[in-house]
C-alpha cells in the first residue's frame, strides 16, 4: 500500500508540473498585446494563434496577449485572449465608449488593430471610421501613455451580398497612411501593417471575407515584423505620405 500511495504520489506531482506547464500566466512584467477588431480578429482568429507560436520559437517568450474574450480553439496551444468582437463596427465601439472598459480590465502595452470591416460592408465613409479610430487611439493612450499601435490596412473583401465592398476597402485602406502619420507620436507610435497586398479573396477567405488557413498564414507573417519591432523597442515610424 505504501509503494502504490508513493507511485499515485509522484504520478500526481509530474501530473501537476504538466499542468502548470502549460497553463501558467505570464510574468508580471510580460508585454500585454491586444489584438483589437471583429470576427477577423477573433471568431476564431488563428493568425494570433500562428503569430503567438511564431513569437514563442524566435525569442519573443515574456508576452501575453490579453483581452476580455477567450480562446477559441484553432487546435494549437496558444495563448488565445483577445478582443474580436463578431460583427463589430469600429465606429459604434466609439461612439458607444466600449474601449475603456476593455483595456481597464487588460491593460495592454501594444494594440494590434485590424477594424473597420464592418463599418466598410455598413458604407460608413472612410472619414468617419477614421474620426472613430481616432478617439480609440485616444482612449488607448489615456489606458497608457506610451501604448504602441499597429493598425492594419484590412485584407481585401469581396462578399457576395456587396458588389461595392471590395472598392469600399481599397478607398478606407488609402485613407489609412494619412491619418496614421498625423496621429502618431514619438511616445505612442502607431505603425501601418499592410494586411491588403498580397492577400486573395479568392485564394485566402472562405467567403469573401474571413480568412482561411492561408489567409491566417499571411496575416501572421504581415503582423510578426512589425510586433516583433515593438517588442524590440525598434517600432518602425509611419511615413508621411507623398
């Protein structure tokens, strides 16, 4: 009895050790990245989980990503905390002050921002989405002031319900690099992630839209530079537009 209760011991405490392994919280001095935006983001999202993983095999290990929003799925382990919110406008999380209470409960030091899907499909003009991600940036900033932001030129759309869609994004994603570059600061930068060229609706959504197995592949590849220069302190500046 006494060899079966020692084994059932020690079966316990390596049992134990497995579980924390990959269940325990980062230090506290972890970088805190939210990834910020809708279904793309976060419905289930795997370019975070291949981004993660990709973070984790070249150094980049003292991260975690947060958000108020679980995991879901994606079948790798990663850590899956986000903030992509299904079917969210960028311009109604504005007006509808839901940013502050997300960050409270997060406290991020890098945003990642893919937004503004939505709000093209909804023939919100790129202006007004724009004045919109300007009060999150704000809100962002007054979270923490040297809040770095990489906001990303959306990946193309091409829904069957919206023949106007797909020009709608190119005209928002042009308007981006200009806004960009006069809201950035050398405290809080905001860098632009070009999602858009290279990615196919055709080849890299399912619908038009979201993105398949290649598009997390390239959304991830598009975001590890420009996260892995935050990290690295080298974020790179936004250029003002010619």
């Amino acid at each position: 009895m006494r060899r079966t209760s020692a084994v059932l011991a020690a079966m316990l405490a390596v049992a134990g050790a497995v579980i924390f392994a990959t269940t325990a919280p980062a230090s506290a001095a972890a970088t805190r990245i939210m990834p910020l935006g809708d279904s793309i983001t976060g419905s289930p999202g795997c370019w975070r989980a291949l981004l993660w993983n990709r973070l984790q095999s070249t150094g980049y290990t003292d991260i975690d990503f947060v958000g108020t929003l679980p995991p879901q799925g994606c079948g790798v382990t990663h850590d899956g905390d986000n903030e992509g919110h299904g079917g969210f406008l960028a311009t109604n999380v504005a007006n509808q002050n839901q940013l502050p209470g997300w960050l409270s409960a997060t406290r991020p030091d890098i945003v990642l921002m893919h937004f503004g899907t939505n709000d093209v499909w909804s023939n919100i003009a790129p202006a007004t989405i724009l004045s919109a991600f300007t009060t999150l940036v704000s809100q962002m900033r007054a979270s923490n002031p040297n809040m770095k932001i990489l906001v990303a030129k959306i990946i193309p759309m091409n829904p069957s319900s919206c023949a106007d869609c797909a020009q709608r994004a190119v005209n928002f994603n042009n308007a981006i690099p200009a806004w960009a570059a006069a809201t950035t600061t050398t405290q809080s930068p905001i860098t632009v992630v070009d999602q858009w060229t290279g990615f196919s609706t055709s080849t890299d959504t399912y619908d038009g839209v979201h993105p398949n197995a290649a598009g997390d592949q390239k959304m991830s590849d598009k975001w590890y530079p420009a996260l892995a220069n935050a990290l690295s302190g080298t974020s790179t500046p936004t250029p003002t537009p010619t």
